[in-house]
C-alpha cells in the first residue's frame, strides 16, 4: 500500500507541476484543452488516493463525493466543497457544450484550484509521503 500510495502522489504532483507550468504561460485554444485534461486528471488522481489512504485506516467509500468527505472528516483535506465544486466543474465541461463554459473553469483553476490542489499536496507530502521514508 505505501508503493501504491507513493506512485499516485508523484503521479499528482508531476501533473500539478506541468499544470503550474502551462497555466504560467501565455494561453491558447489547444494550451486550454491540456489544462482541463490536466485538471481532470489530478482530481481522478486526489480521489483515488483518498480512497487508498482512507482504506489504509479501515475507512470505506465508494463514490467520489463520499471520498471527499470521508477526506474532509479524516483531515485529509481542508475543505471538501471545494473538491465538489471541482468534480462538479469537471462533470460539467464532459457533458455541455458551452465554449464559455471552459474559459470560466480555466480561470477558477488559476486562481483556486491550483492553490487548493497545492495545500492538498503539501498535506500529504508532510503527513503521509515523508512518514513513510
């Protein structure tokens, strides 16, 4: 379990990098599309390590928001809404077809979700990635 919790962690914070990354740069179309592919991919990544780590202390969930707040309950992460709103986001831009819609959401990671991914990843490093070492 630890190998498995490690792998996903890295796996989040390689992607939190080269989203910090992309998102420092100027933006077009196709720099967008990779920012929300991105985005996705470390909210999956959060899940699936809460879940792990949740497992890890006899705790169960099944669904993605139930994570969240088993998360949120066990101090794993601060705020649970926020990690809704970014699953809701993340519903949102695989199912309506707004072309606005996706430049709304590419300014929230900016600006809030980038710094939540962030304390969330700075959470884990102290309290379970170095344990471990």
């Amino acid at each position: 379990m630890h190998t498995e919790v490690s792998e996903v962690f890295e796996d989040i914070l390689d992607s939190y990098n080269r989203l910090k990354l992309i998102c420092s740069t100027s933006i077009n179309d196709q720099k967008k599309e990779i920012i929300l592919t991105r985005f996705a991919y470390i909210l999956d990544n959060i899940i699936k390590l809460s879940k792990v780590l949740l497992k890890k202390h006899n705790l169960e969930c099944r669904y993605p928001k139930e994570c969240l707040y088993a998360a949120e309950k066990f101090g794993l992460i601060n705020n649970a809404n926020v990690f809704i709103e970014m699953l809701d986001d993340r519903y949102i831009i695989s199912q309506v077809n707004d072309r606005k819609f996706p430049d709304k959401l590419f300014e929230k990671i900016k600006v809030k979700y980038i710094i939540t991914i962030g304390i969330f990843i700075d959470k884990v490093e102290k309290e379970y990635i170095k344990r471990q070492q």
